[in-house]
C-alpha cells in the first residue's frame, strides 16, 4: 500500500509476509498472554499471521 498517497510514493506492507521467518525478540498475545515466540526461533507461517493481526510483527522481526 502507498502510505503517502499524493506525495512520494513509500510503501507498506498490505498484509504478512508469505511463509515463516525467524524473530529477533521474543513476544506473547496480548489477549490471552500466549507466548507466541522467542528470541531466535524460526516460526511458522500461522505465527506470523498472528502477530502481524497483533501489529508485533514488524518488532519482533526487526528492521531489514
């Protein structure tokens, strides 16, 4: 998604990245206190969608 629309153009993600990745942080649901991963593992696709409905993706992932 453009997040400047009418001006220079910057992108966003519209939706979670396909398939899985690993985490530099560790991080919990914040509804149910769930660990959903930790520090250095490698987590499924279904975690990743998780967290990013939690907006802890972009966190837990790190700037790339």
């Amino acid at each position: 998604e453009n997040a400047d629309p009418g001006q220079r153009p910057r992108w966003v993600l519209a939706g979670p990245p396909p398939g899985g990745c690993t985490t530099q942080h560790a991080a919990y649901d914040p509804e149910s206190y769930k660990v959903l991963c930790i520090a250095g593992e490698a987590i499924p696709a279904e975690v990743v969608e998780q967290l990013w409905k939690a907006e802890l993706l972009r966190a837990v992932v790190g700037s790339s």
